[in-house]
C-alpha cells in the first residue's frame, strides 16, 4: 500500500474532462483519475479552503460518520477495472472497521473535507498499473 | 409538522435556476426550493430510478449510515432566512436520535436514494411563509 498526495487538480468548464492527480510521496508515479464536474469542484474547494456557509455535501457525509460516533481513517485506492477506479472509505467506530465503497472522486473529496486531510492509499499493483512503471 | 412530497424537478442546462417543489399530501400548499445543478440531477436520477452501476454521493451517505448501524428516518425543512432553507436529515441509532444540518438539496436527495423514500415534513410556520398562504 502506497500513500499518495494530490498534487493537481484540473477543471475544464467547457467539456467533461475533469481530473486529479495522485503522485506517491516516497517517489515518483504518478496517475490521473479522471471525474466529475461537480465532484473536482467539491475537491477544489476544500484544497483552497474556499468558506463554506452551509455544509455542502461531503461536509454532510463527514457530520454524519462524527454523529454517529465514527472515525474517518483513511482512503485507498484498490482496484482498477475497464479504466474505472474503485475506492474504499475507511472508517472506525468502537473496535470494528468499515471498509466503505466509493468512487475515487468522493473517497478524495471526503478526505480533503476532513482536518487534517485523510491519508489517501493506492495498493501497489494499481499504482503500476495506472503510473505504468513498475 | 406538515408532511410534504416531491411534485416537480426543473432542470435547466443553459442557467442556474433549478429548483424541487414541494407540496402538503394533505393540502395545497406547495413551494419551490432553488438548488444547485448536481442537487437537481442527484435527486432526478433517484427519481427515476436511474440505473447507477457506482455509488454515487448521496448512495455513499446512505451506505455510511448503514455501516455504522444507523438508520435514516425523515427529513425536516425547518428554516427559512434570507431566501435560504434550512434541513435537517433525522439519523436514529440505538436509543439516540441525531438531527443533523443539511442542505435541503442534500436531504431531498438522500430521501429519495432510500427505498421507500423517506418521508419530507415542513415545519409549519416555514411552510406558510414560504407558500404565502396560511
């Protein structure tokens, strides 16, 4: 398992090619992943701290898992299927572990709604996969 | 308390007017409520039954609640300042009750991702204000 840092994020207002950029911190690979609109607004505005009058929605979702007692932990990136990224959410509440699945986007954007920023894995051979180096 | 149904979604592509009405089951009264976009087209798909091979946002919220033994029972619009409502997403959990502040977009949206959809109540001075009639 390797951690990784956004190190960009695009947005086009003119087509749908959205991205961030994963890059590992121990070194060099580097991958985009390619989402929404709304979801690399979602992400932009927390990376820029933009103020918030009303929670918007991953600022719910992060409300919701402290409610109910529960601990966001992490983000890892662990599959890579037909150009389609699969993510989990991890979250801990007493002594168990909740492995939540999720789009990369959302998993990113929760992590970057929380203070500080959740940690944000990618397992090794999807890192190869994606970075395309080994 | 007044409960409320979703009657209209307007979604336009070329500006940012969109908006839900909704109306009392048991009356006339009925209000629209501007949202963002996104909001409009998270809660069209739900409304439609939309097929959605990935989690989308608010399937996460609800998958999150799910996970940490909780479970979503009503939203409440509840407030009405300066052209804003205010909601909130009524979370039980063992003997607890969480009444958590959202968006009335975002609760909309989450009532509408669960099935059945859960119900949507207005308070009733909210309601009167917003429909003009008492």
């Amino acid at each position: 398992m390797i951690e990784v840092q956004l190190t960009r994020i695009i947005i086009s207002e003119v087509n749908e090619n959205q991205a961030v950029f994963l890059k590992e911190i121990d070194g060099d690979r580097q991958f985009p992943i390619m989402i929404g609109f709304f979801e690399a607004t979602a992400i932009d505005r927390r990376v820029k701290s933009i103020e918030r009058p009303r929670p918007l929605t991953h600022d719910l979702l992060v409300g919701v898992v402290d409610q109910l007692g529960g601990t966001l932990d992490s983000v890892v990136i662990n599959d890579l299927k037909q150009n389609t990224y699969f993510a989990t959410l991890r979250i801990t509440a007493g002594n168990e572990i909740h492995d939540i699945d999720a789009r990369p986007s959302d998993a990113i954007a929760v992590a970057m709604s929380c203070d500080p920023p959740l940690p944000i894995y990618v397992k090794e051979e999807v890192l190869n996969a994606a970075s395309g180096k080994k």
